[in-house]
C-alpha cells in the first residue's frame, strides 16, 4: 500500500506527455497493490482547465496550488514559488512517494526540494517501483552506457522520470476524482530576479519534447541541401526537427534542437537519424525512442546499433527516394 503523488507539468496552456507519462506509471502501480492511492499536484493560475484531463488519465485526487505567479506573463522566474507550492502540496498529502517528469523545471529545483521536505531523491531515472516499503529504479549513468540500480527509503521518496520511460495511457474505468485546493502565497518581491525574456524556438517549430515523429539531423548532413530534405521529410510527416552537435556546428540547425547529454531528451514513437554516426553522447538523448530508423551511408556506424531498421546509403539519394515514396501513399490513402 502507498499513496502516490504526480505532479502535472503546464507547458503552452497543456499539461506535457511526460507529465501523463508519470501519471500513467503511478496509476499502474497502484492497480498492482491494493489500496494504493493516485495523487496529482498542480501548480497553475487556472488549474480547472486541467481537471477533465487528469481524471481521463486516473487521477484519484487532485491537489491544486493557484496563484497568478505561475501564469506565462509572469514576470518572476518559476523555480523559487514552484519550490514553495511543491512542499506545501507533499505536507498537505503525505505521499509516500512523489514522481516527478523529469522536466528543466523539475531538474532546476529538485535537490532544493527534497532538502525543504527532508526527503531523498532519485533523479532522472528510466524506470522504478514501490517494494518492501522502498523505492527501486534504474538510472542510466555514463551517457547510458550503463545502468545503475539505486533504492531509497523513507517518505517521501521524490522521484524525477525520463521522457519515454513508460507509455502516457488514459484510464479505461474512469473514477470519480476529489478537488483539494492547498492555500498558497508567495511575495514576488523576495524573489530577488526578474524575467526578463523567455527565448522560444522559431515560431512554426514543433516542440521535440511533446512531438510524435523526430527526423534528426547528423554531422552527414552537410549543406543547405541536406537541410532541405531534412525540412521537408520532417513536414511530410509532421515531425520536429532536432539534430546533433556536429550538424548544429556547422551553422545549419539552431542550438535549441540539440538532442543529446548535453542537449535534449527525445521519446518519440518514430525517430529517424539521418546521417547521424551514434555516438553514445547522442545516443544518450534518444535512447527512450520506441521506433528508431537510422540512415548512414557508412554500414558499420554505431546508430544501427540501436536502430529498429537501417538504411546503409548516401542520405542525398536515401531521402528523396524515401520523401516520394511517402507522397505516393498518402496520396494514394493507403
């Protein structure tokens, strides 16, 4: 028996896959052990819009903080009030475990948050669940060469989950749904910093975090043609473009499309490499990718390692080819 506690992550007006991800988790280990409960934690200056979703996903109970500070015009950087509103949830509900996605928010305040609950923490693991009154899960260490298996003990036990671990996978019995809404105020004044601009991708670009279909670009990719056909499979499909240090290097992609250990990480259904040799610091950043196609022109490069199906070929032959084709059969309506 434990009592799980999610927190659902508001990005552009929606609560992020991963943070469904976590839900879908919890709720599943919940149905495993009998009297387990499912708790999500909100922070929103309009959390009612999110209500209906939340249930559909198997949200038992709902613990709202509401406040104008977490609304996007705000003016104060997040992670001092979401630290404050986090706490004040894990009191109000004392869960005995608190799974967090594994966000830039969540990663910027989670050793700050376990210190103000007094709790430990398992950051950015790929996999857990709740034995023997302990949390066991699995982290992927040295750029996922590795992976290590950590426990810790004690309530709460906080927990930050990688995009891609586990499916997002809506409730088929739905359930009635309990509202508690947890007072909350924060001066914006001790905030000490001030927001000044929030520097977003180019308007038109699909967020890689939340999309389907990745079609990434290597250092294979060499030149504005390259790009082109990049562009156009990625439109074809309605995927996000991401791509790796070295074609972000040569000036062709923007650096807010770095996927890797040191960029993004990416859990598409499809995630096409193209031109891209594998190198485990990219690798890194798409391991949770459920359908890999990897196209290279050298046979022995290391993506096809980790790939579902390859292409051995010069991507400039490869993608026309493989763009027409997929024009044929959406006309078609196969």
């Amino acid at each position: 028996m434990a009592r799980l506690l999610t927190f659902a992550e508001i990005r552009a007006g929606r609560i992020t896959r991963l943070s469904l991800e976590a839900l879908s988790r919890c709720r599943e280990i919940a149905r495993q052990r009998r009297g387990s409960t499912v708790a999500v934690a909100i922070v929103s200056d309009n959390p009612l819009a999110h209500f209906e979703e939340l249930a559909r996903y198997g949200a038992e109970e709902v613990f709202a903080v509401t406040d104008t500070v977490f609304a996007s015009a705000t003016r104060t950087p997040r992670s001092a009030p979401l630290t404050a509103a986090l706490a004040g949830v894990i009191k109000q509900a004392v869960p005995d475990v608190v799974v967090l996605p594994s966000e830039e928010s969540v990663k910027e305040i989670l050793g700050a948050l376990a210190i103000r609950v007094f709790a430990p923490a398992l950051p950015d693991v790929s996999g857990f669940d709740v034995l023997d009154g302990a949390v066991k899960a699995q982290r992927p260490v040295f750029t996922a060469g590795f992976m290590a298996h950590v426990r810790a003990e004690g309530a709460p036990v906080l927990v930050s989950l990688r995009a891609g671990s586990y499916a997002a996978c809506q409730n088929p019995e739905p359930s009635s749904m309990r509202i508690r809404n947890v007072p909350f105020a924060f001066d914006e004044k001790v905030a000490g910093k001030t927001l000044r601009k929030v520097v977003k991708a180019a308007s038109g670009r699909i967020d890689l975090s939340e999309t389907s279909v990745v079609v990434a670009a290597g250092r294979g990719v060499r030149d504005e043609k390259g790009k082109r056909l990049i562009e156009e499979l990625a439109a074809l499909l309605g995927a996000a473009v991401g791509a790796s240090r070295g074609a972000i290097e040569a000036g062709l992609f923007p650096p807010s499309s770095l996927i890797g250990q040191t960029g993004k990480t990416v859990s598409p259904d499809v995630y096409i490499a193209v031109g891209i040799s594998g190198a485990l610091q990219h690798v890194a950043g798409m391991s949770g990718s459920r359908t890999v196609i990897a196209i290279n022109k050298d046979a022995d490069a290391p993506v096809f390692r980790h790939a579902t199906y390859g292409i051995a070929g010069d991507l400039y032959e490869v993608l026309p080819a493989f763009t027409e084709a997929l024009k044929q059969k959406a006309s078609t309506g196969d």
